[in-house]
C-alpha cells in the first residue's frame, strides 16, 4: 500500500513539474511578438514561435525597421526636416529688431516655416555657431577675430558653423564738434577736451565707436595716457551725458558715429541747436588706423542730408553688420529666404523703418562680404540676380 502511496505521489510530482515547465517557458516568445507586433493572444500556438525564438527576431526584426524607414522619412521632408527658424535678433524696442520682425513675418510665409525672433545675448554668436538659433546678426570685426579664436570670451570656443546671408547696414567712427569751434583737424584735439565710451583691453574687444574713433587718434599720436602732456583729456561718458556737454561747451569734441543712414540719434538734437562739423580724417591717417585696427575698414559715407555742414561724402573707420545664418539650414530653405526677403514687398517694409540702411540687395549682398563664406543657399540667389560678388572672397580662408 506503502509503495502504491508513493507511485502516485512521484506521479504527482511529475505533473506539476510539467505544468511549470509549460509556464515558464511561454514569455521566452513575448518579445518576438513585441517587435513584430504580432497579436499577444497568438504567441505561443505553433512551434514555429518556438524555434525562431527571441533572439532570433531581435537580430532580424528592430534594425531592419530602423535601416529603411528613418532614411525615407528623411527624404520626403521638406527643408531637411527644419520646422522653425530661431532668430537671435537686436534689443527689442530698436529699429534692428523691427527689421528682425518683418523678416521672422515674411520667412514665416514659407511653406512649413516658423520664423520667431528672440533677443540676443552676450553669448549670441556662441548660441548661433552651437546649434541654439539658425538666424542672427555679426559684426564683421567681431567674426574676423573670433574665428581665429582671437579675444574670445572666457570659455568660448573659435566660431566655425557661422555663414553669411546678408549685409545689413555699418557702424562707422565719427569724431564731431560744436560749428562754432575752433578745433578743425586731428591735431587740433591734442589739446582738447575728449569725450566718449573708452573700454578696456584690445580695441578689437571694445564697442564699435569706441574701437574705431580710438584707432584714429592712435593713427595721430593721441592716447588717454599722452594727451594731458599736451593739455588736453579724455574722458569716458555715456552717450547722452556727451550730447549734453558738447551743447554746454563743457568738452570739446565727441568721440560719436553713426551708419550710412546718418548720425547716431544723439547727434540730431545737437545739429538742431548749436550745429555740428566733423573732424575729417585724411586717407593717410585712415590707412594708419586700419594698421592698428585691421579688423576694420575704410567707409565712405554721405551725410548730407543729415549735417548741414558736411555736404560732401568723408571717409572714415568703420565695419558691417550682417544677417548671419547656420551653415547646417539646408542650400534650398537658404535660397528660399533670400527670395522671401527680397522678391516680396519685405525690402520696402524694412526701408521704411530703418530708410537707406539697407539699400538695393545687389549691393548689400557684397559689402562686407569679403571677410565672409557666404551661404551656398544665398550664394546662388545673389548670383542668378547677377550680384557683383567676387568668388575668391567667399571661400574661408
């Protein structure tokens, strides 16, 4: 009895082992199913689950999905996938970033584009170069340095993915005095009282009057540190704490500026009461200067519907600012901006807020170009206009 007893205990015994065998063995096919998204209910009917196996439809199944269909996905986008256009624009409430605006209006027209502008920070150019923004704006000094990796900010890397798309206006030195003055060359201001916005460092580090005016001087011998040997000072001031002591008599000369569009604002309230005349700077103390400031160049500007007393175009030192973009925007969505921007009614919209600043693109498109590589997108828009852009000077050095 014993014996019998024990026979079906061991019989028992079996079953079940069989019966947990079956469960455990049932999920090893879940994952087969998963990736070819078979129904869950039907994993575990035929041995042919069996055989194939988990690892089986792991090695087969997930690569070939990943191998055909990104690639497809890829080539039926339209503009490499871009969707939006992150603009790294001016200060808001200044003219530069109406301009920004009208352009983020006009690119938003594009098929699929959003353009939205946001303003810059002091990491702007970095922002741009690392992939943040695919829009924003560069001095031509700034870039020529900081290419090189020359006068970088702290931690900053040389900028490499940054293409020129447009130039948009220029920043030119402007050395002025009261009509009434006496002081008339740049040596007379060897004994005069100065004013400006005086930086510190390299001058190819400073803001764009404050670099240029200071280059000038230097061409004639005038430093902060050697005036006083002949009587005369400068002084650092802001913008309108200068407007208001040229008026008052309290200094002599302003070291200001302006662009081809005219004289800094600051300028027209003094021209308007006392009157204003510029210092000229003769070509041979321009060439002195671009030897000290070589980032910059030789501008030739008319202000004379601006200064009663300079009727006739002067030159001076100065650099460009340009629209810049990302050299990762696909040629055809760059091309298609360039047509935005210029074949539609935005290039009168801009010239009403910002008036001769940007003048016909054919001419735009090659001042200040020469420091740049100009995106290939742009590149063919500018030359079925037939823009007078020499190759050799769009090509990175």
């Amino acid at each position: 009895m014993k014996k019998l007893f024990s026979l079906s205990l061991l019989v028992v015994l079996v079953s079940v082992l069989a019966l947990v065998g079956c469960a455990t063995a049932t999920p090893a096919a879940a994952p087969a199913d998963k990736s070819t998204g078979a129904p869950a209910g039907k994993s575990a009917d035929a041995p042919a689950d069996k055989s194939a196996g988990a690892p089986a439809d792991k090695s087969t199944a997930a690569p070939a999905d990943k191998s055909t269909a990104a690639p497809a996905a890829k080539s039926t986008e339209p503009w490499g996938g871009i969707k939006y256009i992150r603009i790294s624009g001016p200060a808001v409430g200044t003219m530069g970033a109406q301009v920004f605006a009208i352009m983020a209006a006009y690119w938003s027209k594009i098929p699929g584009i959003q353009a939205s502008v946001f303003p810059e920070t002091a990491r702007a150019a970095w922002d741009l170069d690392e992939g943040k923004f695919e829009v924003g704006q560069m001095i031509n000094y700034q870039y020529l340095s900081w290419k090189k990796g020359e006068y970088l900010p702290q931690g900053a890397k040389a900028i490499s993915h940054v293409r020129h798309f447009q130039t948009m206006t220029n920043s030119i030195a402007a050395i002025v005095v009261r009509a009434d003055s006496k002081i008339r060359t740049l040596e007379d201001l060897k004994s005069a009282r100065i004013a400006g916005l005086l930086g510190n460092g390299p001058l190819a580090t400073r803001d764009v009057y404050d670099a240029a005016n200071m280059a000038i001087l230097q061409a004639v011998g005038i430093t902060p540190e050697n005036i006083g040997k002949t009587g005369g000072k400068i002084t650092s001031m802001g913008m309108e704490d200068a407007a208001s002591a040229l008026r008052d008599g309290t200094i002599d000369a302003w070291l200001a500026g302006g662009s081809v569009a005219g004289p800094m604002a600051n300028l027209n309230p003094l021209e308007q009461t006392s009157g204003l005349r510029l210092i000229p700077v003769p070509q041979d103390i321009l060439e002195k200067a671009r030897q000290i400031l070589p980032q910059f160049q030789a501008i030739s500007v008319d202000w004379s519907g601006s200064i009663k007393s300079q009727q006739q175009p002067f030159s001076t030192l100065g650099t460009y600012i340009n629209v810049v973009v990302r050299d990762s925007l696909p040629d055809d969505l760059v091309y298609e901006m360039a047509k935005q921007l210029f074949d539609t009614a935005a290039l009168p919209d801009i010239r009403k807020i910002a008036k001769s600043q940007w003048t016909k693109h054919t001419e735009n498109a090659r001042i200040g170009s020469d420091v740049w590589e100009v995106h290939p997108g742009a590149l063919k828009y500018y030359k079925e206009k037939n823009v007078p852009v020499r190759d050799s000077f769009l090509v990175a050095p």
